[in-house]
C-alpha cells in the first residue's frame, strides 16, 4: 500500500478539492488555494480528520441503501 499523497482515482481530485474546501469553511478554517503553511496542525487535521469522517459516513449510507447525505455534500 502505498503512503504518497496522490489521489487513487485522479478524476476525483477536483471533487476532493471541493469537498476539502466546503469542510473548511464548515469548520471556519481559513484555507486558502495555495500555500497554507500559517494554518496550525490541528486546523489541517480537523480538516482532513472530518473529511474522512463524512465519506464513511457516506459510504455507510450507500451501503445501507440511503444515499442521502446531512450536512456538507460531495458532489
């Protein structure tokens, strides 16, 4: 399994961007497109730790057979 920063399924990754943004702003960290090195570990992983925390959700969802989703959307 490999460890890099690359996204599995490249056709997603403007999506990814998108989402990433959205649980940003939801969680009132200010990321911006570019350089974020001002932003605090915690800040970056809050983000990052919530996006995970939706898509499993998600999938949890589609697994059960409902697809709806509360809260920020992946589109």
């Amino acid at each position: 399994m490999s460890t890099s920063n690359t996204t599995a399924v490249p056709e997603a990754k403007g999506a990814l961007d998108r989402f990433k943004f959205e649980v940003a702003n939801e969680l009132g960290v200010p990321l911006t497109d570019g350089y974020n090195g001002n932003l605090t570990s915690k800040q970056n992983g809050s983000v990052g730790g919530y996006m995970v925390k939706k898509m499993i959700e998600a999938q949890e969802r589609q697994m059960s057979g409902n697809s709806q989703m509360s809260g920020t959307t992946m589109r």
